[in-house]
C-alpha cells in the first residue's frame, strides 16, 4: 500500500518555518542596532527597517517587554556559545582572554541595551530582568579548563570571576573604552595566573 501524500499544508510548512525564522532573527538584529543607539525607540521604526509588517512583528514579539528580554537572551547566548568555540580552536588561556574580550565587547557595545532594559524593568510590575546563567556557565566552562591545564590558580568559581571582573563595567562605553578595558582585562589576568602551578 503505497504511503499517503502529503497535502498542500504539509509541503509549505517548512518554508513557512524558515522565513519565520528568518524574520525573527533580522527583527533580533535591527532591534539590537537601534536600542543599543536609542533606548526608547518606537518598536515601529524597528519593524520598517526590519521589513517586515507589523502583524509579523506583534506575532514574534507582542510588546516592548519581550522583544528587549528577548534581545538580552540573545546577545548574552551569543557570548556565552562563543566560550565552547573558543576552547576547541585554542589553547585554554588564550581561550579565556579572548572570551573576555567578547565579554568587553558586549558590556561597552550594548549599553544602550542596557538602557533599555533597564526601562522595561524598572516599571512596576514590570518583568524581572533574565539571570546571566548561560555567561555564568561559559565562564565555569573557560576556568576548568584553565585549571586543569594549570594556567591558573586553582579554586576559582565563576562567582568569584565576576566579582573579580566587574570594574568593566565602570568604563564609560560613551570614550575611548578599548585601551582601558585592554589593560583592565590584562589586570583580570595576571591576577587569575597569580599562584597557577604550571607557571
């Protein structure tokens, strides 16, 4: 007995699924672009440039709340599937300095971000802003492979990581932030080497 056909709903579903995927991550990008530039612009102007309309857009993210929570999920999974990369491309301490200029690059480049989500936030009864877990967990990722290869000192928790790091974000985004943000991080690193057992 042959196998049914598929009807003509079956065989658009996947295109239908790509373009909508293809939709929500140009969204995903021109929101990033432009509420790192103004915190407060008109979710409008998002979708115009975008191209798409605005049922697809309201489809995708029905309110200012979700498409900026969404947006910090997406940039903080950007730097954080960058760590696993990095690990199975270079040596782990190199590695980590590398991921850490990632993470300077998120802090200073999406400050405007920040604004917004602060924004979204802050209202009452507003949504709680998500936890930096998959970051947390990159950073976990990058110091037990430091050490077990001995590049760093023993013991240190993502925890203690980002206490450690958190003066980044005290550079002002809006000067010359790389240079300062360099030797901080060059700072971040010789403390983290100070006691290692393979130096």
């Amino acid at each position: 007995m042959p196998p049914p056909k598929k009807d003509q709903k079956d065989q658009k579903d996947t295109p239908l699924r790509s373009d909508a995927q293809r939709n929500r991550e140009r969204i995903l990008q021109v929101a990033t672009e432009e509420l790192t530039r103004c915190a407060d612009t008109p979710l409008s102007a998002i979708a115009k440039k975008a191209g798409v309309g605005q049922a697809t857009f309201y489809r995708n993210f029905p309110n200012r709340e979700a498409l900026v929570l969404e947006l910090y999920r997406y940039e903080m999974q950007q730097v954080a599937d960058a760590a696993p990369h990095l690990l199975a491309t270079r040596e782990p301490e190199p590695a980590l300095r590398e991921w850490l200029d990632r993470l300077a690059g998120f802090a200073m480049t999406k400050a405007g971000l920040a604004d917004a989500i602060r924004l979204v936030t802050s209202a009452p009864g507003g949504p709680e802003k998500p936890r930096p877990t998959p970051v947390m967990d990159a950073a976990q990722l990058l110091l037990c492979a430091n050490e077990e290869a001995g590049t760093i000192r023993p013991g240190i928790s993502a925890d203690d990581f980002f206490l450690l790091i958190g003066g980044l974000w005290l550079i002002d985004p809006g000067e010359d932030w790389q240079p300062r943000a360099t030797r901080f991080l060059n700072f971040v690193m010789d403390a983290l080497r100070a006691g290692a057992p393979g130096r």
